[in-house]
C-alpha cells in the first residue's frame, strides 16, 4: 500500500475529493505521511516596476497570495488529521505547478500523486493541457485522478 502520498491542492472540489480519498488510504497508519503541496497562481497582471514604481503593489499582491495559500495549507491540514492522518506535511512552493508537482514527487520519493482532475483553472487547461494530465504523463510513480 501507499506510504507517503502528495496531494496537491488549490481549493477546488476536485481538489477537495482527492484530499478525502487520500485521508482514507492513509488514516490511522503511523509509517503513513501526507504531503500536501500548493503552488499559487502567478498574478495575471503584476503592476510594472520600472524605477521602483509599482513594487510595493506587487510585494503586497505577492503577500497577499501567500497568506491565503498558507491559510488553504493549514485548512487542509487540519482536514487530513481531523480524518485520522497522523503525519501531514504542507509545502508552498512557486512556479510552474506541473513542473513543482513533479520535482517534489522525486525529491520525496512519493508512492503516488493523488489530486483532482481539474483545479481552479479550467479555462486555461482547454487551451495549454490540465496541470492533472501533464503530472499523469511525465511522473515516475502512480498518479491518481479523481473526477
């Protein structure tokens, strides 16, 4: 059975949905870690900062998703142990999300990538391929994907 398991997540249901199934394959188990992982979207429209103009703006727009990526980590956290997972680590990480999803899945030698089939994001999946289908076509461990 799976022992460490990475579940990224953004606040979406399906997000939510593979953070469930993920509680009940880990509940319980003291050899048994959760990884939870958000890597918040880039701003799509950062203020210029020529000649510090605007710099501020984006320190606090910066900020400002970080606080609420920190207060969705600690969320689900506190979901995943309320459901019985005794060991829960959550990770914010910036950049690109597949390109995150998979470098922490290696470097933590994950057992499997448990996360929801579509995020936040819909939109922008239609057009460049979901976050979901990129992780489940290039990860080296088994990849999970819940509708």
């Amino acid at each position: 059975m799976f022992r460490t398991i990475l579940v990224p997540v953004d606040g979406s249901s399906h997000a939510r949905k593979a953070l469930s199934l993920a509680c009940q394959l880990l509940a319980d188990r003291q050899d048994a870690c959760l990884l939870l992982l958000h890597v918040p979207e880039a701003a799509p429209h950062d203020p210029p900062m020529m000649w510090g103009v605007g710099s501020e703006a984006a320190a606090d727009s910066r900020g400002e998703r970080e606080r609420r990526a920190r207060q969705l980590l600690d969320t689900a956290a506190e979901q995943a142990r309320d459901r019985g997972v005794r060991h829960v680590e959550p990770e914010l990480r910036f950049g690109d999300p597949t390109r995150t999803i998979l470098e922490l899945a290696d470097a933590r030698d994950v057992d499997a990538i448990l996360m929801g089939s579509r995020g936040l994001s819909d939109l922008r999946g239609l057009f460049t391929g979901s976050v979901s289908h990129k992780v489940s076509h290039a990860a080296e461990c088994s990849v999970i994907t819940v509708h």
